[in-house]
C-alpha cells in the first residue's frame, strides 16, 4: 500500500477542513478525527465533491479524555499500514469559569496540549516507521500571553481564560521543540504554527468575554483558507527538515515570543510532566 495517509484532527471545519481539502487534493488518504458525526460527515461529502478524492475517513474522538485518544491512535494503527503527516490541529477557546474533564485535567490543558502529546507519543512507532513522515501542531501567536510555572501548569491559580488558551499555545510550541529531540535520530520531523488569526468556530462553545471579543472581531479576520496556508506549506513542501523543532508563521521560521518558548530545560521539563499526568491518568481506575 503505497498511499500517503494523513491524520487531521478537527477536520470538519475551519483551518483543519482546508488542510484536509488540501492533503486530498495531494492524492492523500485523510483519516478526519472529529467530535460530531453529523458535523464530520457533513464536512467529508463536501470535501469529497471538491477534490474528487473519495479517500476521507471518519474517526470519532473526544480529545478532552485522553483514553479515548489512546484508543482512538490504536484504531489507526489497526488500519493503517503507515503514517506520513499528523496534523495536531483541533483546540478550543475555553469558557470563562475553569473546569475539569472527567479525568480531573483542566479542560484546556487537555484538549490544547495533552492531546497533541498522547495521540503524537502513541502514533510515533507508526509515524518511525514510514520514510520522511511529519507532525505538525497548530499553535499561536496567543503563546506570548502564556507562561511556564511547573507549579501551577494547570491554572488552579490565577486562572483565565486568556491565561489558559496563551498557556496552551505555548505548550504547543515547547512540546514540538522537544519532540524534535526526542526524534532526532529517526526520519520523522515536526513543526509548530502560528495561522494567523482567524474566522472559525472553534470560539462557538465559550462564554467567556475572551471568546465574545474573539467573536466581534471576526470582521477582521483572515479566512480559514488563507490561515491554512502554514499548516498546508509544512504538511506539503519539500526541504524543510532542517526546520524540524521550529515554529512557523506565514510560512517561514519565526523565533517564539517568550523566552520559555525556546528554553530547553522548560521544554524538557514540560515533557516530563506531560509523561507524569499521561501515566497517571491513562492508569487511574474508572469510577464505578
């Protein structure tokens, strides 16, 4: 089987709906990890039409329990004889009261970061196995308004919504910069992005007054097809491995806003942490 295959998460809308329309165009099998079926299918029939490319796959996945995205990556290694590009593209604008997912991580944290963490770390011998793959992970420009305390990575302090999407965005970035470490000596790459601000709905479920700013700026907004544009250069085109660690803006390397962003020791410790939590909760029991 010699097809490339391609998995974008939140692929039914927005700028992970465009890079799918993209990889399809490319010729690639797109396995589209989404939320809501109806939403998923939707979006697929489209893409479909668009591009001719009937080879769009749905997988169902909450991304805010993360023994779902481990059984959600098992299911793709079932099927799937290789990986070439992983998309970390889904995240979430949170509401204005921080709350917890079932597995007691802040909602955020999970969706934004942890989720890229463990349906990356679970994908990686698939990923090790196919020649010149690539993990790109959507980030932002919001990482400038994030920060590093190991002692509260989880805003149980101080929380915001602001502080928490800015924290995840900068996570985003650190975890790419130490995964490209932790890869380096395999044929696998990876890239962080900034997309640009842009119209989605990904803001459609917050209350909180950043979501309702977000909101009344979408005027001023890019379109999901222009805010594509990085996430589809680093996914297509060729040359670019030297680049692997790096973050992305407009399609060329940008150094990060803060300096935790390139800090290799807040960057290994990060990673640290993130095995910690995954270990802890993929192994809690589940209440009865």
């Amino acid at each position: 089987m010699n097809e490339k295959i391609a998995i974008v998460t939140g692929a039914n809308s927005g700028i992970g709906k465009e890079t799918t329309r993209a990889l399809l165009r490319e010729k690639y099998r797109v396995v589209m990890v989404c939320r809501n079926r109806d939403k998923a299918e939707s979006a697929r029939d489209e893409l479909i039409h668009d591009t001719g490319n009937e080879k769009a796959d749905i997988l169902l996945c909450n991304l805010d329990e993360m023994k779902n995205v481990v059984r959600t990556a098992d299911k793709i290694k079932e099927t799937y004889p290789r990986l070439d590009r992983l998309v970390n593209n889904a995240g979430i604008l949170p509401n204005g009261k921080r709350s917890e997912t079932d597995e007691g991580l802040e909602y955020t944290f999970a969706v934004n970061h942890m989720a890229y963490f463990l349906m990356t770390r679970e994908l990686l011998p698939l990923l090790k196995s196919t020649s010149r793959s690539r993990i790109i992970n959507v980030a932002s420009d919001a990482h400038q308004g994030g920060e590093f305390n190991p002692q509260n990575i989880q805003l149980e302090k101080g929380y915001s919504a602001m502080k928490a999407y800015g924290n995840s965005k900068l996570f985003n970035i650190m975890f790419t910069r130490q995964l490209a470490k932790e890869i380096r000596n395999t044929d696998v790459t990876t890239y962080s992005l900034h997309p640009g601000v842009v119209n989605t709905n990904f803001a459609s479920d917050s209350n909180s007054w950043f979501a309702k700013l977000f909101n009344i700026g979408k005027i001023f907004m890019l379109s999901p097809e222009k805010g594509a544009k990085t996430s589809i250069y680093l996914s297509t085109e060729e040359g670019i491995e030297n680049n692997s660690g790096s973050y992305f803006k407009n399609s060329k390397p940008r150094k990060p806003g803060i300096r935790d962003a390139h800090n290799d020791e807040a960057c290994r410790k990060l990673w640290n942490i993130s095995e910690e939590l995954a270990h802890e909760v993929l192994n809690k029991p589940a209440l009865a």
